[in-house]
C-alpha cells in the first residue's frame, strides 16, 4: 500500500512543492485549506502531474474539524504514514489593536491545529514509524532585529504563532520521539517565489524547501534547519 501525506495549509507555493516531491516518491496526497475551489485547482493539476491526490476542505483552526477530516482522509487513502503542516494566520498585525478573537485565531491556526492534527493521526504515525514537518519561519526568532521587522510590516501575530509553533514542534519531537515519530522543521528565512510574501524580488524556490523535507524525512536525525539565510 502506498503511504500516505497529509498537506495541512495547502497553497500553490511550499505546500505545493512537498505535495510534488513526496508524491514523485510514491506518496497518496491529501490537500487540507479552507478553500474547496483552490483545493480542488490544486488537485487536478497534481494528478495531471501523475501524483495520487485528493482535496479534503477543513478550517485548520478548528480542532473538531480536524479530526473529523483525518478522518476522512484515513477513510478514503488508508493510514496516514506523514503530516506537513504548513498552516499559518496572518491577523493580529499589531498587537495594540487587534481584537482578541484575531490572536485567538492566529494561535488557533498555528498551534492548536498541528497539536489536533497529531492526535488525529497519533496512532497511525506510531504503527508506521511516521513523521510530522512542520513549516517555519524566521519572524519566530528572539531577535529585536526581527521584531522591529514583524511591527514594521504589520506581522506581529504571525511572529507570536510562528514562535508557538516552533515551541510545540520541539516539544513534539521530544514526545514522539519514544514512539518512533520524527518531527521536523524547515525554518524559512526569505520570501519564497509564488508565495503571498513575494513581492517580485523573493530568489528562494518552493522546490528548494520541498527538497529538504524529503531530506529531513529520510535523514530523521536532524530537528530543524534553516533555508534562505
């Protein structure tokens, strides 16, 4: 049986590319967004691609629905052997002024979604020596260099979820771990080509980053790596 991936936060840039990559090596894809139209688009150029893939719509924010989609997804492509959580909320720009529900949504999206996610798919992962990849990002950095930069461009609750994020993955490697789960991060220090934070000017490729979470799933010793410095 083939195994399975499950591309939580699917867009047409990283996303896309680990659809791609882990798909050219015999994976079934799973593509979960809010989005049924984009999903679909996605799909349908990824299986005219020759990769197996099938949109499955979920608000990643909402931990019911995530659960109730793994298992969808279980149901339809059979156990789920890799996570790729690549999900992101971009409100709570300024943290002076956004509402409650806006941050609310931003740490939903971020954290609360993944940890729903691995629960989902927890005793899957376990049977098949799985893996969680977690796409990161550089505004989750302790850095007043970098926090000037996430008040500059209106990111501030992006930097707050990333960093949580980024947290929850450590401290998911370190649990799984003893159940023969690899969890892994790629870091993400530039703007990626295709993506909503390219402005004409961004050099790094999606397929660059794809690349290294094929590298970080078969390697499994490596718990996080930066791209684009």
């Amino acid at each position: 049986m083939k195994p399975t991936i499950v591309i939580c936060g699917y867009g047409t840039g990283i996303s896309d590319a680990v659809a791609r990559r882990f798909g050219r090596e015999g994976y079934k894809v799973a593509l979960v967004a809010r989005t049924p139209a984009k999903l679909e688009a996605g799909a349908k150029a990824l299986v005219a691609a020759g990769v197996e893939a099938t949109a499955f719509p979920c608000d990643l924010a909402d931990p019911a629905a995530v659960r109730r989609t793994f298992g969808d997804v279980r149901g339809a492509l059979g156990p789920i052997t890799v996570i790729h959580y690549n999900a992101y909320g971009g409100g709570a720009g300024d943290l002076t002024k956004s509402p409650d529900a806006e941050l609310r949504a931003v740490f939903d999206v971020a954290v609360t979604g993944l940890v729903a996610a691995v629960q989902a798919a927890h005793a899957d992962l376990t049977a098949n020596k799985g893996a969680v990849l977690v796409t990161g990002g550089g505004l989750s950095s302790y850095d007043p260099k970098i926090d000037a930069i996430a008040c500059q461009w209106g990111a501030m609750g992006l930097a707050v979820g990333k960093a949580a994020q980024h947290k929850a993955t450590g401290l998911l490697a370190q649990k799984l771990a003893s159940d023969g789960v690899y969890v892994g991060e790629v870091v993400v220090l530039a703007a990626v080509k295709g993506t909503a934070f390219d402005q004409g000017q961004a050099k790094l490729e999606a397929s660059t980053i794809a690349d290294k979470f094929w590298e970080l799933c078969q390697g499994r010793s490596v718990a996080s790596v930066m791209v684009g410095e």
